[in-house]
C-alpha cells in the first residue's frame, strides 16, 4: 500500500469518519498522516497548521507550483518508526485541493508546513523519505539527544547545502 499511487477520492468514501479516525491515530504521534499509511488507497492526507493548530484535511491535492528555492531538513514519519532522513524539500508550493465537503481550493504554503505537506502528497504516490534522503536513513537518537549529530548534518550539507535539525 506505501509504495502504490492512491486512486481518486469520490463522494461514494466515507472522508469524514476516516478523517476522525486519522486525526485520533496522529494525535500526540505526528503531524501529518496520509490515507495509505492506515490501509487506505485514497488520495487523501491530513495535517496540522503550525498557526492555528487546526487538524486540516487535503482530497485529491495537486502541486501546481514549486518555488525554486530548497532546502535539506529532518524528517520523521509515522511509518518509519525510530528513523529519520534528510530530505530536499521546496520552500514553497502551491496547492490545489478539495476540502471535506468537496469544495476547490487552492493555497500557496511556506517553510515548515510546506515541508509537511510535501512529505504527505509524497505517501500519496508511493514515495518514502527512505526514497528521498539525500544520505541514507539514521536511527532516532534518545529523546535527550538531537536527532542528527555532527556527521550527519556534514554529510547533508556536503550533499545539498544547508540543513535545519530539529530536536
């Protein structure tokens, strides 16, 4: 199911319980999670706005646009337990998409939540971050420790330039 592009989302699925049923499974875990991460072959994908806190749900999302501008950061995800990667992600997108009640939007997205929203469009087409990492895959430190120490963060910008490390 990762590793598959997800079909269309239709008015036929049930968005709104599984929108629920994914807000409570990333609650407290994450900050994004997909539909195929939870079995579900939907182009569909939710995540938390840094501003407002808001849970917010994207159907059938397009990229329209992608600024020039990249940067490599650290990466967790929900279906990669325990490993981070860093990954060159678009400062910028725009994005068209559906909301739960099928209305079109589309909205320009910078810095943090950009990265979010790529990482979710990504699980939609069957891209890991394993599939992205610009230096392989890296076992989580302990909670005390940062995610990426001083090798890593070298390695990362010896590949493609700067590096924010979250801890």
């Amino acid at each position: 199911m990762l590793t598959r592009t997800a079909k269309r989302v239709t008015e036929k699925d049930d968005v709104r319980t599984l929108f629920g049923q994914m807000a409570e499974t990333m609650h407290g875990h994450g900050v994004g999670l997909a539909a195929p991460q939870v079995g579900r072959s939907l182009r569909f994908f939710i995540a938390m706005d840094p501003e407002t806190s808001e849970i917010r749900a994207y159907m059938n999302p397009q990229i329209t646009w992608a600024s020039q501008e990249k940067k490599v950061a650290a990466e967790g995800c929900l279906s990669i337990p325990g490993m981070h990667a860093f990954v060159d992600r678009h400062l910028g997108i725009r994005l068209r998409y559906q909301d739960l009640d099928f209305a079109e939007h589309e909205e320009e997205f910078q810095g943090w939540y950009a990265r979010i929203l790529q990482h979710e469009f990504d699980h939609l087409n069957g891209v890991l971050i394993s599939d992205r990492a610009v230096d392989g895959m890296h076992v989580d430190k302990d909670d005390d420790d940062e995610v990426a120490d001083a090798e890593d963060v070298e390695a990362a910008q010896d590949a493609e330039g700067e590096v924010e490390v979250r801890s």
